[in-house]
C-alpha cells in the first residue's frame, strides 16, 4: 500500500539572513531535494522610472545611485554616458582618467562585498570581517573625493561634482601596496579550501548557450567561458586605451560554470581592476572637471541605448528624449533582474543547503532588481 | 558584421510585409518596425540565420508613445485616448558583434503583442514586466502576471502616462 | 569525593547536595566563561575586539546577557505543541550535564564513582538527540523540522565513530571507569596515552601513531556531536535562521545555549582523559616537593581545566576558521572515512596489545 506523499514548499524570506536583501524564493521541496525555485521580488520598487520621468536629466542622478547600492559609481558612469552620447559633447581627459579609476575602485570594493557575503553564508565567518576591512580603505578614499562613503552622486552629466584631493593619487598607491597581499591570504583561506571547493565545486552548473540565451551577463556568463566583457566588446570612455586580461571559468576545480567558477573570476577580475587603476593613476592630465558641464541639458528628440559594465554585470540605460528637460523614457536594463531568472534552472536537482551558495555565486542586489 | 541598412534589406527579404520600416533620421540609432503579432517569426529568424545570429536580447522594454488625444475624465485629469503603446527590442549577437533596434506598436486600447519567450529566454520577466507597467498583454507567455507590484493590484498600470494612484489598498491610504 | 565530604561535614545529607552541586556550579561557571571566552576569541581572530565595556575587557557580558534573557516574554507560537515544546530544552540540558556526574576534575573531586563511568557517557548523552527532535518538531516550524532532521542523523551517525575509538582505548587500559584511566597514566607526559601508554617496550613505540589518529577521529566526531562547525549545519544560521530552536526565546534558548557549552567541555574532558592524561600533570607536582600534600588536588584540578580548556579553543579555532560542510557531505565523512578507519584502528590497537 503506498503511503500518500507530499511535497514540502518552504518560504526563504523576504526576511532571511542570506537571501541578500528582500526576496522571497518559494522552495518545493521533498526532503532536501530541490524540485523547482520560484523567486518572487518587487519588494523593494521604488518606482526609479516614474520619477526619472518628473526630473531633470541632473536630477536623475541621486536616483541612479540608489539602483544598484553595492556600485554606486558604476550605476552613474552608464547614465552620464548615456546621456553624453544622446547630447554628443565632448568630456575633458582629467574627467574620463578619473571617472575610469572610481569606476575600477568600485569595482574592487562591490567584488569584496560579494566574496564575503558568498562565504559568510557558506559559514567561513571570517574572511567576512577581513574583506570588510580593506572595503574601508576604499570606502575612505571615496569619502575623500566626494564626502559620501556609498551613495556618490559624484558622475555628472559633462563632468564630475568635486575634483580629486590632492592627497587621492598618493593614498591610492598606497592601497594598492597593501591591497595585493590580502588577495592573496583570501586564496589561502578561503578559494582552495577543501570544504569551500567541496561546497561550490560542480553546483548550479551553467552552460555557455543557456547563458547567452537567457541573457546572462557579467561574471556569471564570463564563468561559463566566455570571455565577454563590455569593456572590450563595446568600449566606452577611455578603456580602450588599458591593458587588462577578461579572466573567465575553466573548470580548475570541478566543471566549467560552476559556482567555484563563477567566484574564481571575481577574485581574478579584482586583480584586473588593479592593474587597470596602476595604469591610469600616474597618467591623470591636468584639467577642469567643471569645464564642461552645460548650463541647461535639453537633448534633442530621439532614443539610445548605452550599456556599461557593472561589478555585477552589463547595466544598460535606455533613453527617450522628446526634447524636454525632463526626460520621456528611462528604462533600466538591471544585470540582476536577469540573473535572478536563472535560479530556476540552476537549482534543479540541488539540495536546500545548495540554494543558498548558488544565490551567492549570482551575486545580486536587490536594489537594481526592483528599481 | 552587418550595418542595419544591410539588416533592414535581408529583412525585408524575408518578411515582406511583416517589416514596416526603417526609421533612420532620429538619432542615435536606427530602429526597425515590425508588426506586432508576427515579432517571434522574426525573431527566430534573426536568432537562427548564419549570417545575423543574434543570440542575445540585450533588453525589453515597454513604452507609452503618448500620442493619443487629451480627453477629460469626470474628476478633471487628464486621460490620453487613442495612440499606440510600443515595445522596443535591442538586440546583439556575441559572434558577430553587429546589433539593431526593433520597435513594434500596438493599439492603447487592446495591445496585443506576441512573446519572443520561446527565441530568447531573457524576455521572461522582461515581458511581465512590461505586462505590470503598462497592460501590454503578450501571447504565448507561459506565466504572464504582474511582478514589481502586488500581485492583486486592481488600479491599473503604472508607468502609462495617464497613470492615477487609487486612494486605497486593502484599507492602507495610497498617497503619501 | 562524597566520602571525603562525609569525613569533612559529618552530614550524609549535606555531603550528598554537595556532591551534586559542585558539577553543576562548575558547568554554569564554565558556560559564562565560555560564551565570553568565544566572544573573544572570534573578535581577535577576525581583526577586531570583542565585548570591552562590561568589566575588564568585557568579562561580564555574559552576566549581561544573562540578566536580559531572564526578563525576556516568553512567547509560544499558537499551534506548537506545548508540553514537548517546554520539556525540550529540559531533556538537552540534562543529556549535556549528567555527563558531568562521572568526570574526575581531580584524584578528589569527582561526582560518583562509578564503574562503568565510559558507557554511561555515552548512553547519556544520546539522550539530546530526543530533546533536539522534541524541540524541532514542537515549534510547528518547517525551518525547525528540517533542523532537528538533520542533527538527529548526524548526532547518531557520529555516536559511532567515537564509541569505535572509546572501545580501543578501553582495550588496552582494560577498564571503563573514567578515573582508573587518569590514575593509569601517572607521573609524566611520556605516560599518556597519546604517547602509547604506561607500558613498557616495543609496543609502546608502535602504538603512538595509532593513538594519534585515534586522537584525531575522535576529536572530529565529537565535534560533530556537539555541533559545532564544520558539523553545525543543524544551526546553520544563514541556512535555516536558527535550526531547531529558531522558535525559543529568552531563558529556554539559553538552557539550549548552556547545554552547548557544557557539552562542548565534557567531550573536551573525556578526550583529555582518555588520550592526554586527566587530572596528571605532565611535569610532577609542586605539592609534592615542598610536602604540601594538600595542594596536590587543586593543582590536578588546574591541570585538568587547562587540558579541556585547550581542547575548547581548538574547537573555537575551527569554527571560525572552516565553512560548513553540507549534509550528504557531512554523512560521507562519517560514513565512508571515520568508520573504516576507527574499524581499523580498533583492530590494529588490539594486534600490538597482544604483543
């Protein structure tokens, strides 16, 4: 006689210690056995694009910085290009050397963030607290430059809203000195630990078509072993004038796309960033980062749609201009929002305690995700 | 790597009278107009041929043209009647690096739009988004409902440019 | 000990709450130390200070704590069952203290002196595994349920391991009282049982590696057994909020605390007795040498709390140094490596014993 079975659902938040903001994943489960993931966000809408649509292009900017919290200056480099492009102006060289080196520095610090946050919840407790202190040297030098350690407001359209200290070139040497070694201890303590590989290794594996297919961007795709990066494929600013490698998944470990993966390129893509800000700190030419700043920004009438590469993937703006100060149209393409929808096929098969470190390879925020 | 002119021609080759036009005078970029109800076939078309490959949609999304007429409602706002809503598609492809804009509009009054969920798997959530901002309902999607806003919102769609916020939900006053 | 007392107080009663006082007073002493000891032990491992204000870098906090937890509400959900949700932590608390009962602190202060002291461990505080499913179960919570799942497969998959290794020791000692074995390995380190024993020639030499991997497999299935990490996926914060006891608040969470504590120091002691000496000291006593002979207990004492303390702060080390390990993991680990290994060991220790 077979006995009537069901299977359990569990609710993960919208208040949990690691889903990494307010989301709620509704798990189906038999025992441990995972049978499908459906996440359901919208906790955090703050409704970005209706207000965008009652500002000034200017305006918009503190908004932007709100999106995707974790990488504030990412977010307002890829609007002020957006906007740059829909004007066509010219931006002075001292301005793209410095929005290039912030732009790397967040890169670094919102990397640090997600490792951590990755290992806390595997419960290696303490590489949290050590990554945490080298954020603050970042952290501090931000604050020199603008006087905010986490919401900027710092990229304006044409130009930037403070210049740099005099002291910034000197202290940022000095980070990067300090900086290298930890990467290192990280790798002692943390990458090639035998629990931690045994954790990650062969999980939520990705492979390179449903990534593309499913729009995958940033370290996620690059873990699958594609080396696509926007810094390269579609170059803005000044990359195009440094040199750095696009580290991507091999598998060194367990198999290509896997969650050690995906977190290996992390830790590679912070060294990258190093060497890219070695490059451009002695280089940074003299200038006026106000110069060239527009009294009134009315773009003409038309659309664009311009994409950056974000710590956590390729964020994209897409502009509607109808001639106005305000702008018609502002839509988001958020790196998270479509990560998060590979959750459903990754977690198949998988047990509970799974979900949690394939979560923390995805690395969102749920700030971009719900605008 | 193709220019749109060049896509916009084994397009029209293609899809005679799904192609509706090149719009190549507002800048920045080029934008192709399909017609609404046929977009999957052309999609798959431009995912699947050797030369276009466009393997990935870069981005969704849903916009109110507002280019109806103004019409009065009973308590004195403004309500737009008549005009199209669109939804423009930017695509790209990893291969061949080359990458266009597709527009299609439909009606305000009953837009109807066919999903590309079966070409491109990005358009997921990007349609139900679209589907909760603005009331655009797409055919063929396996799991069409709302996703930023609760799930039982009854007071309509809110990035639609005649948009009022309903004075309660569930008992909560809604204006700040 | 209680015959000891009886002499010193001429009370039978007297000298019998005594008795059961003293181990009681030494597990609440040691869990407040204990809390605090962890506390600072985390912060100076990861950069950072640990509580500071609350007396002399923060050795009160746990007293603070305790106070706050005291005048908590405590809350019931409406539809957990409420006789096993309050018998619960009860059930935990005596599994980990009743252990205490046969530990000798020193060749003077033990709780009873039993034969079997070994076995009576071991049954006792299988014990817990009840109280944990009785408190998983009760809170009506699907986090708790699958908590209280996991730790009970785990504390009793990893029950094995540890009685493979406390059966090969008991092999060559040939007793299963816990202060036969201390007084066995008297008057030097070289003694200890670590060290292959205090027996004489060939065998001694050849046991020494096989005590240490003795040493090792019980070290981690006792970690298991207590749940501390890598083994704590029972509690796995991030995981399930707080495993089995997410639903208790104030004093009955801190009866699950104070269980954890204790249990942590009782399996520290029995490992520091069977393999590292008990109550001995490694270099003689001072009490001996300047005739003193009262003081000799008290420094067997010292002697003991140092070993089981050390023992404490490895587990500490690892817990913030490891991550966890998953559950089919943490069963593969038992199952296919701990084991094989104990079977062989326990076979091997027996060979050389004949020789």
């Amino acid at each position: 006689m077979a006995l009537k079975t069901e299977t359990m659902v569990l609710n993960m938040g919208p208040q949990h210690p690691s889903t990494h903001g307010v989301l709620r994943l509704e798990l189906d489960i038999e025992g441990e056995l995972i049978l499908g993931v459906k996440p359901h966000i919208g906790y955090l809408h703050r409704c970005f694009e209706k207000h965008a649509e009652a500002m000034t292009y200017p305006q918009v900017i503190p908004y932007t910085d709100r999106l995707d919290y974790l990488a504030a200056m990412g977010n307002n480099f890829g609007y002020v290009t957006t906007v740059e492009k829909l004007l066509g102006i010219q931006i002075p060289e001292r301005v793209e050397y410095i929005r290039v080196i912030m732009a790397e520095l967040q890169r670094i610090a919102s990397h640090l963030v997600a490792i951590a946050t990755n290992g806390a919840d595997i419960g290696a407790l303490t590489p949290f607290l050590y990554l945490f202190r080298d954020r603050e040297y970042i952290l501090s030098l931000f604050e020199m430059t603008c006087g905010a350690r986490m919401l900027y407001n710092y990229m304006w359209i044409g130009g930037l809203s403070h210049d740099i200290h005099p002291d910034f070139v000197r202290k940022t040497k000095e980070f990067i000195i300090h900086f290298r070694p930890t990467i290192v201890e990280l790798n002692n303590l943390l990458t090639f630990n035998k629990i931690f590989i045994e954790r990650t290794a062969n999980i939520g594996i990705l492979p390179v078509d449903t990534a593309i297919n499913f729009g995958a961007s940033g370290p996620v795709l690059r873990g699958s072993g594609l080396p696509f990066d926007v810094r390269k494929e579609d170059p803005y600013s000044i990359y195009n004038r440094f040199d750095f490698e696009i580290p991507t998944g091999k598998g060194l470990v367990g198999t290509v796309g896997d969650c050690w993966d995906r977190y290996y390129v992390r830790v590679l893509e912070m060294e990258q960033s190093l060497r890219i800000i070695e490059q451009a700190i002695d280089k940074i030419p003299e200038g006026d980062v106000h110069s060239a700043i527009p009294k009134r920004i009315k773009p003409p009438k038309g659309t664009v749609y311009s994409r950056v590469e974000n710590p956590r993937g390729e964020l994209g703006y897409f502009i509607i201009s109808d001639g106005n100060l305000n702008p018609f149209r502002v839509k988001v393409r958020a790196p998270s929002f479509v990560n998060l929808e590979l959750m459903g096929e990754l977690c198949k098969g998988h047990l509970v305690a799974d979900v949690i470190a394939i979560l923390g390879s995805l690395d969102i925020v749920l700030g971009e995700i719900d605008r | 790597m193709k220019n749109p002119e060049e896509i916009f021609e084994l397009l029209k080759t293609e899809f005679a009278d799904v192609i509706l036009g090149i719009d190549k005078e507002t800048p920045t970029e080029p934008i192709i107009a399909v017609d609404p109800t046929q977009i999957s076939k052309v999609g798959l078309f431009l995912r699947d041929n050797v030369a276009l490959k466009f393997d990935s949609l870069m981005v969704l999304s849903g916009v109110d043209d507002a280019n109806g007429t103004k019409v009065k409602d009973e308590d004195g706002t403004d309500m737009i009647s008549g005009g199209t809503l669109s939804v423009y598609y930017h695509l790209h492809s990893t291969n061949l690096k080359h990458k266009i804009t597709l527009k299609v509009s439909t009606p305000r009054e009953n837009p109807q739009v066919e999903s590309v969920y079966n070409v491109w798997r990005t358009s997921d959530w990007h349609e139900r988004e679209a589907y909760d901002m603005f009331g655009i309902i797409f055919l063929n999607h396996p799991d069409l409902r709302r996703i930023l806003m609760p799930y039982d919102w009854e007071a309509g769609y809110p990035l639609r440019k005649d948009y009022k916020n309903p004075e309660f939900y569930k008992g909560m006053k809604v204006p700040y | 000990m209680y015959q000891f007392l009886y002499d010193l107080i001429g009370n039978e009663i007297l000298a019998g709450l005594l008795v059961a006082v003293v181990p009681l007073t030494i597990i609440l002493v040691f869990a407040l130390f204990g809390i605090w000891l962890e506390r600072k032990v985390s912060a100076h491992m990861q950069d950072r200070l640990g509580p500071m204000r609350t007396g002399w870098h923060g050795w009160l906090q746990t007293v603070a704590d305790l106070m706050k937890m005291l005048q908590k509400e405590d809350i019931i959900a409406t539809d957990a069952d409420k006789t096993l949700y309050n018998i619960a932590p009860v059930l935990v608390f005596t599994g980990s203290f009743a252990a205490y009962a046969v530990i000798p602190f020193s060749s003077k202060l033990l709780g009873s002196e039993v034969e079997i002291g070994l076995f009576y461990v071991l049954a006792i505080s299988s014990l817990v595994v009840a109280g944990i499913l009785m408190a998983g179960w009760s809170a009506n919570n699907k986090y708790s349920l699958l908590g209280a799942m996991r730790a009970a497969a785990q504390i009793i998959s990893y029950e094995i391991p540890t009685a493979l290794i406390v059966l090969s020791m008991v092999m060559l000692t040939g007793t299963l009282s816990l202060d036969k074995i201390s007084q066995m390995q008297t008057s030097s380190f070289w003694n200890w049982n670590i060290f292959g024993g205090a027996i004489f020639g060939l065998s001694k030499f050849l046991l020494i590696p096989f005590m240490i991997v003795g040493a090792l497999i019980i070290f981690t299935s006792t970690l298991a057994e207590v749940n501390r990490v890598p083994f704590d996926i029972p509690e796995a914060e991030s995981e399930l909020v707080a495993g089995y006891f997410t639903e208790y608040c104030g004093m009955k969470w801190g009866m699950f605390m104070l269980a954890e504590y204790g249990n942590m120091f009782a399996v520290s002691a029995i490992i520091a007795i069977l393999f590292f000496g008990g109550y001995q000291s490694p270099i003689g006593y001072l009490g001996n040498s300047i005739g003193a002979q009262w003081l000799v207990p008290f420094e067997q004492g010292f002697w003991f709390i140092a070993k089981g303390l050390t023992l404490v702060f490895v587990q500490m080390w690892l817990r913030w140094t490891l991550p966890r390990l998953r559950v089919d993991q943490l069963m593969t680990v038992c199952w296919k490596y701990l084991i094989p290994f104990a079977f062989i060991n326990l076979i091997i220790i027996g060979i050389i014993s004949l020789i």
